[in-house]
C-alpha cells in the first residue's frame, strides 16, 4: 500500500514543475514581443507619449506591449537625429526604414564577398551537370566561414528571381486571342472497332476577359487546328485583331524570336477573318500566360470531371466539352465578383471585329504542266482538269479549294472548275482546239448535218446507220469512213455505190468501201441488176481513222 506522503511529495513536485513552465512561457512571450516589429501606428501612439514625458512602464502599459520592446523603440529614438514631431508625420514605411536598417542578412561581411561570385555562379548553372550544391562545395572550398547551404541557395535564387522579374501585362478587350494545344489528351471509343482513340484538346481564351473555349479534334494537324479555331471564332462571334499561338507545326514554318514565318494556309485564313498573327516566342509560355493558366484550370474542372465517362464518337465528347467548359465560364472567379462570361457579354464582345460572310476554305497551292491533251493532272484527287490548248507544256499555278480549282499563268486566270475527288475528266470544250471540239461534239446529227451538204443520198445512209441497236457511239467510225471514201472518190460513182447500199440494206463500211475501189464492177452491176458477194469482214486503213 503507498504512503499517503508519497502522493503529497508527488503533488508538490507537479505543482514547481508547472510554476517553472510558466515562467519560461512568459519569458520566451517577452523576448517574442521584444523582438517582434510592432505596426507603425502604434509606433507613432509610443513617440508621442514619450515626447509628453510618460515613463516608458506607463506607455506599455497604455499599449499593451511589453515594458523591454517600449526600452528598445526609446534606445533606438536617441540614434535618429530627427524630431519626435517630423518622425510622427512621415508615412508608415518610411518610419519605420528609420528604425529598422533593413534585411540584417545583407549587413553580414559575408555578403560582400559572394555579392561578387553571384554573376559567376548564375552562368555555371547554365551548364550541363552543374547543381547548386556542386557550386556550394566550390565556393566554401575557397571560402570555409562562408554561407552555409540553405543561405548560400537563398542569396543565389534572390539574384536568378532579380534578373527575370515578372510584368505585369495590361490586355485590352478584343485585342488577342491566344490558343493552345492542351499536354494531355482525352479519348473516345470507336464503336465501329472497339478502338480507343486519343484526341487533341484545343484551348483558346481571350486575357481581357478570361473568357475561354475547348475542343477535342483528331489530330493537330492545319485541318484540324484551323477548323477549332474557325469554330472557336463563330461561338466568339467575333474576330481578335491579332492571333497569339505556340509556335506549333500547323501555323508557324519556322520559328524565330523576331520574324517567325506562318505556313501559307495560316496566312490565308488570317486574311480572310481579318487579324494579325503573332505566334509566341519559343519556350517562353508567359508570352500567352493566361492561356496557359486556363489548361490547368482545365484539367480541374474538365478532364477530372469527365474522368468516369466514356463517350463513342468525336461528335459526344465536344458535347460534354462544351457544358463543361460552359459551367467554368460561368463560375465567379476568384477575388472577383462576376464571372468570365459575364465580363466576356459585358465589356468584350463589341470590341470584337466582324466575321466575314463567307466560312473560309483551305486553299492548296502547286505548280502543274499541262499535258498534250491540254489537261492538267491532280494525283491527290486523280482527276483531270482542262486548261485553254494554247498553254500546252507549259508550267501553270494552281489553287485547289474544297469545292474550286483554279488555274493561273503569268498571274493570270485562265481556268476554273468545279473540284471532283475520283478519276476522271473535267474539260470545259472552249479549251480545246477546233479539231477536237468537232471530236467531242460528235453525235448522229453532227454527221447528218455533214451529209447534206455532200448528198441526199448519203443522209439517207447515215440515218439507216444510226438506226441499229447499238448506241450511236459504234457507228461513229462507220460515218467518218464514208465521209473519208467521199473525198477520195468522183461524186458520180460515190453516189452509185449509195444507190446500191440503199438498196441491199447492206451499211457496212467494208461493203461500201469494195463497192467504191472496183469501179468496173460497179458498173456491171447497174447493168444485170445483180449485186456482187463481197467479204464484208475485211479492214483496211481507213477503219481506224
């Protein structure tokens, strides 16, 4: 059993531990508020009271702050030459430049010396392999009372954060337009196949408003960029001045800190819509900042909402796209008291030029020579497109947009079709020569028309030919045949062997030909009305003109 003195010893124990905890925590509270800079209101209630003549136990206790710190502020008061009335109306921080000499760790003799390495140090960070902890080792190698490594790290960041300081930009409303591919993709999947496929994220904002737009596109290729943008613009209503994107493969050709240089396509649909491009400099993002910040706002408020969705088409994940990024638009922003389309609606959208009436077309440029058919050749559609036959064998630019071809020579037009995806012929017959127009414009009353001017009976056996079963295009040759036979024969034997061809029924050229050749024997004929066996499968020269 324990004593019951035992317990009274303990007790008392307990009770001079806790009295010397206090009395520590009371003497670390008075060092803190010796050491702690009191607001320079205060300060100023303490200098008038010390110019009336109070005790400086009095004024601590008027303000409430310990009896030493009150000591302190008095001591350093005799060091300043100035008078209690003129430190009393100087401005807080200027009073308080008076009492307090600033940041003590720039007053250390240590200082002076790494002030000089500093410009040293900040090169050899831009070398390959060097750390800041390898340059620590160097200096205190030549320095041993030197900064340790904390403050070592702390005097060389000031210097790297003083040398790139941060601007402060001013957008004004409906200036710029900067866009961006998002880092990390989405993906849909194909229903067709099963396949998951990734997509693009394009990201736009206006920095006026904040105001932004998304949409997922298949590639990032200048199809797929200039179609978001089109239709980022069209939901805008309206078009920037100037266009600040990446320095991406799908605008800028080659880039460059002053004069980067846009694709051809970028600087047409630039034209059309009206605004100037300034691509962004290369690897500095602050250049279109707010974009920036708007991809990883993005990733918060998008991707991570839509992280337990799966969607089977393009078409739904821009849906879903859109109401999300509608509900960011439509969120307060922070320190702000509206949100980003009520700024947008409110003070942006006026200041934004007009679209044009017309969407824009891609156009593509290439530098073709007309072939001796006087067409030219589009390998990407296999297509063939007729151009006037004076410029054949010569080099000719042409301009494809999804729905024209044009064709230029010597900076003038000299043709336009419509464009056709597929093998084929277009050809506009002004373009051709008289010989082949009268090719092309064959037909069975090209070759009637022809007849009547040589004989009646020639019409009549060109009518007898167009009215067999087949279709006129067979006869064709047949036609030109007899047209050739007429000019090589005298009219009066070229109008015997029509008689008797009328008569027989017999319009093969093989036939006319032979009645045609043997004279004596047409003769003989007329005279026995009796008409000749005649092989009528024999082809001569003639057949093939």
């Amino acid at each position: 059993m324990i004593p019951v003195h035992f317990f009274k010893l303990l007790s008392n124990s307990f009770s001079v531990i806790l009295r010397v905890l206090n009395k520590l925590n009371q003497t670390q509270k008075e060092i803190f508020m010796c050491n702690k800079t009191i607001d320079m209101s205060k300060l100023k209630q303490l200098l008038l009271m010390r110019k009336t003549g109070e005790s400086n136990r009095q004024i601590a206790k008027n303000l409430g702050i310990n009896k030493e710190t009150v000591n302190e502020y008095v001591l350093k008061l005799k060091s300043i030459d100035i008078k209690i009335d003129d430190l009393v109306k100087l401005d807080e921080p200027i009073l308080e430049g008076k009492f307090f000499a600033g940041n003590p760790a720039y007053t250390d003799p240590r200082y002076e010396t790494l002030k000089e390495l500093l410009p040293h140090f900040e090169k050899e960070l831009e070398r390959k392999h060097v750390t800041r902890y390898l340059l620590w080792k160097e200096y205190l190698s030549k320095y041993p009372s030197g900064y340790r490594y904390t403050q070592f790290c702390y005097h060389l960041n000031q210097q790297l954060v003083a040398r790139n300081p941060t601007a402060v930009l001013t957008h004004v409303a409906g200036e710029k337009l900067f866009v961006d591919f998002a880092g990390d993709k989405l993906e849909y999947i194909d229903r067709a196949t099963g396949e998951v496929k990734k997509v693009n994220v394009f990201v736009a904002c206006l920095p006026y408003s904040d105001y932004t737009f998304i949409m997922a596109v298949e590639h990032q290729t200048t199809e797929d960029f200039l179609k978001a943008l089109a239709c980022c613009l069209k939901h805008l209503g309206g078009c920037p001045k100037i266009l600040v994107p990446d320095n991406l493969k799908a605008a800028v050709i080659k880039s460059d800190p002053y004069e980067p240089k846009l694709n051809t396509v970028m600087e047409d649909f630039a034209n059309h819509y009206g605004f100037t491009v300034i691509p962004a400099r290369v690897a500095r993002p602050k250049d279109k900042a707010k974009v920036e910040n708007q991809v990883k706002i993005i990733y918060s408020r998008v991707y991570a909402k839509l992280r337990n969705h799966h969607f089977f088409s393009l078409e739904e994940l821009n849906e879903a796209l859109e109401e999300k990024i509608l509900e960011h638009n439509q969120t307060r922003m922070q320190k702000r008291d509206y949100s980003r389309m009520e700024k947008f609606l409110a003070d942006e959208k006026q200041h934004l030029c007009p679209l044009p009436q017309t969407d824009f077309e891609i156009k593509i440029y290439a530098e073709l020579t007309v072939d001796r058919n006087n067409h030219i050749y589009f390998a990407r559609d296999k297509h063939y497109y007729s151009v006037p036959y004076i410029h054949i064998q010569k080099k000719v630019q042409v301009i494809y947009t999804h729905t024209l071809v044009k064709i230029f020579w010597n900076h003038e037009l000299i043709a336009t079709h419509q464009r056709v995806i597929g093998f084929g012929y277009s050809t506009n017959k002004e373009h051709l020569c008289s010989t082949h127009r009268h090719y092309n414009d064959r037909n069975p009353d090209y070759y009637i028309e022809k007849a009547k001017a040589i004989s009646e009976l020639l019409v009549e056996v060109m009518k007898n030919i167009f009215s067999g079963s087949k279709p006129p295009e067979v006869y064709y040759k047949t036609c030109n045949g007899l047209l050739f036979l007429y000019k090589q024969t005298e009219h009066e034997h070229f109008e015997k062997a029509c008689k008797i061809v009328l008569k027989v029924n017999n319009f093969r050229y093989s036939y006319f030909k032979s009645l045609v050749e043997q004279k004596s024997l047409l003769v003989e004929t007329e005279q026995h009305k009796s008409l000749p066996f005649i092989e009528e499968n024999i082809r001569g020269k003639i057949y093939y003109q």
